[in-house]
C-alpha cells in the first residue's frame, strides 16, 4: 500500500487507522485524535487498473491493523508504543553486522517491562 511518509508512520506506529465501510474498498481514517487526520480526507476509497497484478489492499490486513491500533489507544498500550518509538528515534542506528545487537535487545527488553508496567496500572 503506497502512503505518503507522514501517513505511513502514523500507520505504522498504530495512530491511524482505517475502517471499512459499507461500499467495496471505501474506507473511513480514523485516529486516536482527530487533531491526526487534520488535513487529510474522511474516507479512502481503493482503486486499482488490474486487480491481479496490484490489488487493492486486503480488508482482512486492514482490519486486523484497525483492531490492534483500537485496542492499543484503549488500553493505554499507545503510551509504551510512542516511548519505544521515541527512544529508537534518539538511537543510533543498528549495525548490519550484528555489532549493535544489543541495543535493539535493550530496545525490546524496555518495551516488554512498559507493557508489564501498564498492565499493573490498570489492575489498581
């Protein structure tokens, strides 16, 4: 799915989302605040001049992205999803030789304690 940079990092850092409507391949953007869709339309409709060679993106995909970025914004999960993002972004980049593996652990260690961290939070 082509997406403008902006776009596509919301998208993958689960702050927008899209969900289907009633009309095939028509969508509507959805975010956790709608300060995020400033600037952008209300629904996305898919087109395609050959649905075998490039396909519009499959509504199962799409579906299970807008689950997870709901359930991740209702749960509070977004709060460790933007410290981990954030704390990757002050790094340094990981080397292709395997040199600065540790920090990549490091970066999964911190988000697997966030994740225990919030779920202790909801409990009391």
């Amino acid at each position: 799915m082509t997406m403008v940079p902006g776009f596509h990092r919301l998208f993958d850092e689960l702050m927008v989302w899209l969900t289907k409507t009633r009309e095939e391949n028509k969508y509507r953007l959805e975010a956790a605040s709608p300060l995020t869709l400033r600037g952008y339309p209300e629904y996305v409709t898919f087109t395609t001049p050959d649905p075998v060679k490039f396909p519009v993106p499959s509504p199962t995909y799409l579906a299970i992205h807008a689950a997870c970025a709901e359930v991740a914004h209702l749960s509070s999960a977004a709060e460790c999803i933007d410290r981990f993002y954030r704390d990757m972004g002050e790094g340094t980049t990981l080397d292709p030789g395997g040199a600065s593996a540790n920090i990549l652990e490091e970066a999964i260690r911190e988000l697997q304690v966030s994740r225990f961290e919030v779920r202790a939070r909801r409990r009391y």
